[in-house]
C-alpha cells in the first residue's frame, strides 16, 4: 500500500508539473466567482475534495499536490484540503487524501483529528463509513457550557477516568434533553460543541458497518433496526470494536499489555480493532452492587429510550465477541461515545 502511494505521488509530481497542470491564478475575478460559486453549490462539506467538484477522487490528489509545487490550481478549496487540520497543505494532506480514497480503515475524521472538551481534555476521533466517532470515551466533568456534570470516575479514583473515562447515569448524558430516536440524535447532551450523544439507531449504523467489513452475513437480521431486538448479537464484531490492549493479548507487540487501560486477559476473544473504535472496559456504577466490570466490559448509553425508566445502550466483554443490546435502568453509570454532527 505505502508502495502504491509513493508511486502515485512520484508520478503525478513529475509528469504534473511538465504538463502544468492548472496553472490558473486564484487572484483572477472571475476564477474567484466560480470558486465561491462552487462552494455555495456544496450542501455539506466533503472534505479531500480539494478541487471543488463535490467528488473525492484522484483528481483531488493531483490538485493537492500541484498546489504543494506552487501552481495555483483553480478552483482549489484548501479548507477542505487540509485534511489534518494542521493549518498547512503538505505531503501529509497528499497521503490522507489517498487514503481516503482507497477508504482505508481507522482513519482519523478529516478535518478533525482531534476535539477538545471544556475541560481540556484531548480526544482522537475516528472516521468510520460516514460517521466520525471520539475515538476515546468521554472524561469531562463540564458540558459544553461549561457547566459541572456529575461525573464518576470508576471506584471515585481519578485514574480511572483519565484511563476509561467517566461514568455517567442517563439523565446527567442527556444533560437535560428529552430522548431522541431519531438518526442523527439530536441530542448534544454533554458531548462538546458540535458533537451529539449517539441514538440506538446510531449504535446499530456502527453495528452493521463492522459486521460488513468483516464479511459476515445477515448484517441486517442479526443488528436491526428496532426498538424489540435485545440481548447478544452478531459472532466477532465486539472483538473487532475493541481496542487490542489486552492481558496477554496473542496479538503481542503493544496489544500484550498489563497496563491500563485494556481488557482482561482472553486467549480467543481478545480485540482486533477493525475499524479503529477502540472499545475500552470502564466498567460500570451500579445503584446497589458498587462497581463492577472494570477491565471486563465497557457499558456505552444512547439517547433512546424504552420507558421512562429504562435507556437502550451497548454494552461490549471480555469473554466474548458478541455485541450486546438492551435497556437497563436509566440511573446506571456508563460511558459516553460521541459521535460528530
Ligand atoms: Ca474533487
Ligand atoms: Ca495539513
């Protein structure tokens, strides 16, 4: 793969400059008309689509890379080309397009590498099919507002937050908003600006992506989308959600690991980290039993509800590669993902 880039990148850098390739200065009225034009045209923004046609292609990677050389391609869209919001278009934004392109997995959200919460936490994002998920779970002790939420790190240890994330009961998630079932949620909830708590549906979306991408059958038969299908569903898809930090994983390398955060130690049903989710176990806060599940299972909330009393969510374990779905008690304390809007 790496060859196949370089070879693309060497070909078009040559070949493209001799044949001056979109030589077209950007300063030029009427280029600038039609490039506003072409922007007002785009409903949405498609990042990697440096040249402005709403495509992603290999046209993009010419037009990136022709912009590098100092040629002005025109029309040239560099919001949209800085794919790793570094403030500048370099090779890194040339490889990332590719990328894109060929749709390798675990990608960070172009545009997005990374989203910052009020408390300053740092998460990673990830692209996954069309939805651009936190790579990481949610730790903030504030919403967007700036507001204390009641946060509970795992065993009132602050470690445990800083490793699995925070723990958080329904209502404080949802920060006040009425359920959503609805596909995007709607629901910031705690999540930071421009990011949402995902629905059930969100949830199920992610499902049958992974169950896709692993080549597995009945993708819509064993995650549909329902409010009626609960319990253990799917074969390895867990496994592919997890991160493969694990107790003597049999990946080795930096998967073999003792240290937290990882999973629990299982010799067939370690994570793989297909898509690049990188599930982690933060256990969970019950009302009467204490907490329980840490390094064994992780717990994530969506914004849809069964009842006045019950929440679906997802919840992922160590032993097993299934995903599980139900609808526990609201007043639970579980992760957060977010998902971007
Ligand atoms: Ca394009
Ligand atoms: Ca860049």
């Amino acid at each position: 793969m790496k060859q196949l880039i370089f070879l693309i990148i060497v070909f078009f850098s040559c070949h493209l400059w001799q044949l001056g390739f979109g030589q077209s200065n950007l300063t030029d009225q009427t280029s600038v008309k039609a490039h506003q034009q072409l922007l007002s045209n785009q409903s949405s923004l498609l990042y990697g689509d440096s040249n402005c046609d709403g495509q992603l292609d290999i046209l993009d990677v010419v037009a990136t890379i022709n912009h590098i050389l100092g040629l002005n391609p025109d029309p040239y869209c560099i919001h949209l080309a800085d794919l790793n919001a570094d403030g500048e278009i370099n090779i890194l934004d040339v490889v990332f397009t590719i990328n894109l392109i060929l749709e390798v997995p675990g990608l960070p959200c172009p545009g997005m590498p990374t989203i910052t919460d009020f408390d300053g936490n740092v998460y990673n994002t990830v692209l996954i099919g069309e939805q651009c998920w936190m790579k990481e779970n949610l730790k903030t002790s504030r919403d967007a507002a700036g507001n204390s939420i009641a946060r509970y790190c795992y065993e009132n240890n602050l470690e445990y937050c800083d490793w699995y994330g925070g723990l958080y009961d329904w209502f404080t998630a949802m920060n006040g908003e009425v359920g959503s079932n609805t596909m995007p949620s709607g629901v910031q909830g705690i999540c930071p600006e421009g990011w949402h708590l995902p629905s059930h549906f969100e949830w199920t979306k992610l499902e049958q992506y992974v169950c896709v991408a692993l080549g597995n059958t009945d993708c819509d038969f064993e995650f549909p989308y329902d409010h009626t299908t609960q319990g253990l569903r799917g074969t390895n898809e867990g496994n592919a959600l997890k991160s493969c930090r694990q107790v003597d994983s049999p990946l080795g390398g930096a998967c073999s690991t003792t240290e937290h955060p990882r999973w629990n130690s299982h010799t067939t049903q370690h994570g793989f980290d297909e898509v690049g989710f990188s599930a982690l176990p933060g256990g969970r806060k019950t009302v009467d039993f204490g907490d329980l599940g840490i390094g064994s299972a992780g717990y994530w909330w969506s914004t849809s509800e069964q009842t006045s009393d019950f929440a679906w969510y997802r919840y992922i374990y160590f032993n097993g590669g299934k995903i599980v779905r139900m609808d526990p008690y609201k007043t639970l304390g579980f992760s957060i993902r977010c998902l971007r809007d």
